[in-house]
C-alpha cells in the first residue's frame, strides 16, 4: 500500500496501544518491588486491562454513535494518553489499577472505529490491505516498543515507560488532527439498531471465529517463555530473540493476510489456520531442537497474524450496515480469545500433560476454527444452491 498519512496516523495510535497494553508484562516485577506487591498481584494490572477492553468496546462504541470520526478518534486516544498519565503519577497499587482500566476503555473502539474509517479511505478492493497497515501499528509494537519500554523500565524505572506512552499519545492526536479528513458520524445509526446488528448469525459466527483463531494462538504464546527454557533448554538471550522474531513474524503475517485477503477473505482464513494448526503439530515435536524452533517460532508468529485482518473485515462485513459495534466487539473477541487461550494453555500444564501438549492443545483449536469455517461455507453454498433446486422442479 503507498504512503497513507491518514493510515499512519491510525497506525501510530495502534503503536501505542501495543506499546501499552504488552509491556507491563515484562515490566511485572520492577512494578511489584517498587510497590511492594506481589508478582500475582501486580500481574492483576494485565487481567484489569483486558477486562476494560471487554467492558469499554461496546460501551464507548454505542455511547458515541453520533459524534463525528475524527473527533472520536481524538477523543480515543486523549483517554489513552490520559489513562498513561495517571499510571506515571500513581502513588499506589491502587490508583494504578485504576489507571490501566481507564486506559483500556479506547481500545476496543479506537481498533473498531480505526479500521472501519480505513476501510472508507481507500477503494472497496484495498478495504483488508488498509485495515492491516492499521494493525501494523500493533505488530510493529511488539518488535520495537514492548522491548524498548521493558529496557527503559529497567534502568529509568517503570514509570518512565508509562511517561513515554502518553507522548505517543500526545503526538497520535496531533497526527489524526492533522491529516484525517473530517468524517461525520455515520447516518441513521442508533443504539437499537447496532445491538440487532449484533445477534445476526453471521455477525456471530464471525466474532466466534475471532475467538477461537485468537484462542489458538494465546494457548501456546502465553508460556512460550517457559517452553523455550525448559523444552528447548535455551538462554534468556535466546527467549528474547524468539520474542523478537516471533513479532517480526506478525508483523509479515499481518501485511500478507492484508494482501491476501483483499483477493479472498475466506479463502486467506483457511490457509492461515490450516498452516497454524501445520505449525503448532510440528512445533510440539521438534520443541527440544533450536534451530527449527527459532523456524517455527517466525512462521507462528506469520500464520498467527495473518488472520487478524479478515478477520476484521469478515466481522464488518458481516455487519455492514451497522459495522461500529462489530467491529469494536470483535477487538473484545480478540481479548476473551487471549483469556480463554492462556486458561486452556494453563490447564494442560496444570493437568501434567506436558509442554509438547499445550501446542497441540493450541493446534487442536486452530483446527476447531478450521472446521467452523468450512462448514459455515457449506452451509452457505447450500443455502444459496437450494432457491435454484426449487425453481428447477
């Protein structure tokens, strides 16, 4: 996609989300000595934040129907720069809890309303290529902000990082403000109508599937650092650099699937889980073995992303009508399918099955989504097959 200064705006204000929303992982026990909690404890302030995501998707979404893109968006993210702010200054574990749950309110419909206003700046067929240089924010995040703020908050202290997010803040909203055009709120949209728009079957399956290619990546990601220590027996040099490949991994699957899907949505799905589920299997077998780990760890980190953008553009179409909610609630999918992942994941180790397991627990999933979508294809080829056969007798 050429230069796009309206989409590098957005996808400066995904950096910093992404920035926001992963670092505090590697920045947990600098929080937890600092102030005077536990590892458990501090870890709370991750679950928080992936609770606000749930709750703030829809809530901003319908609660701000009528108020103009540009302006929204702005608004979006002066809550997230604010939220940041709070979490610098905060003098206790309390009012840093606080302060990630507000700054979790934006992120689900900064994404939503973020890729749907995408999708309105470029031609019909370049709708999934823009949402993917939206999300291109987010990969780029996890290749070159997370690390730098988890070193920043290392040798300056945690509250460094948070003071340097709210300056990506700062400059998102200057850059919306300076090259998104204005964008009035979409016509005849009310509440009633979005929440309807939200029960169709379509618009279901599709969140459904978002949970489940989301539920199949997190079962394994969650405890890679673990895997690689014990399984793999590798340094802390070699975790990170798998960390780091394992973004620069999303960051080529998020622009492939954005390629890919703009010729086919459905048929870049099936690909990408099919070679998820591929990966995850092998992955499990050759986990003792550098050389093919640090293989399998980019191809994962490809695969895992490519699905992303179709499957925001499978939600938006399957509400296109009234795509606002869906598509924020859809980034909600997102967070309750790293949850129910992470729980699946957990449970497998917990159940002394093994490591080895826990990516076929992660491959069994990807195969689950699999099955969804080619059944929902039948089933839609069907459908629209049986008017004919009626006609014909």
């Amino acid at each position: 996609m050429k230069l796009n200064p309206p989409l590098l705006a957005l996808a400066a204000g995904a950096f910093g989300i992404g920035v926001t929303e992963f670092a505090p992982m590697g920045l947990l026990p600098v929080i937890a000595s600092d102030l005077g909690v536990s590892i458990p404890a501090a870890g709370l302030l991750v679950s928080a934040y992936a609770l606000g995501v749930l709750i703030g998707a829809p809530l901003m979404t319908l609660t701000t129907g009528r108020v103009p893109r540009r302006t929204l968006l702005i608004g979006l993210a002066a809550i997230f720069t604010l939220g940041n702010l709070m979490s610098a200054v905060a003098e206790g574990y309390s009012m840093l809890l606080v302060a990630r749950i507000i700054t979790s309110l934006n992120h689900g419909a900064f994404f939503g309303v973020g890729s749907i206003v995408a999708a309105s700046l470029v031609p019909v067929e370049r709708r999934a290529g823009a949402v993917a240089a939206v999300f291109m924010g987010l990969t780029i995040a996890n290749v070159v902000g997370v690390p730098f703020a988890t070193w920043a908050g290392e040798h300056l202290g945690w509250r460094a990082s948070f003071w340097g997010i709210a300056g990506l803040g700062l400059v998102t909203m200057a850059a919306l403000r300076l090259t998104l055009p204005a964008i009035p709120a979409p016509a005849g949209g009310d509440i009633a109508h979005e929440l309807r728009v939200l029960t169709r079957a379509p618009v279901l399956g599709a969140l459904g599937l978002t949970v489940i290619g989301s539920s199949a990546m997190f079962t394994v990601f969650t405890y890679i650092a673990p895997i690689l220590r014990t399984q793999t027996h590798a340094s802390l040099a070699f975790v990170t650099a798998m960390l780091v490949t394992y973004g620069v991994g999303l960051t080529v699957g998020n622009w492939l699937g954005g390629k890919f899907a703009d010729k086919s949505v459905d048929r870049t799905l099936i690909a990408a889980l099919a070679a998820l589920s591929a990966i995850l299997v092998t992955f499990a077998v050759l986990m003792p073995f550098q050389v093919p780990v640090a293989i399998l760890v980019f191809l994962w980190g490809v695969a895992s992303f490519a699905l992303v953008p179709p499957l925001q553009v499978r939600v938006m179409t399957a509400a296109e009508d009234a795509p606002n909610l869906a598509s924020s609630v859809n980034i909600g999918a997102f967070n309750l399918g790293n949850a129910i992942g992470a729980a699946l994941g957990g449970a497998v180790i917990a159940g002394g099955f093994g490591y080895p397991a826990v990516a076929l627990a992660g491959a069994a999933t990807s195969i689950l989504g699999l099955a969804a979508l080619l059944f929902s294809k039948h089933a839609k080829v069907r459908s629209a097959e049986r008017p004919l056969c009626k006609g014909g007798i």
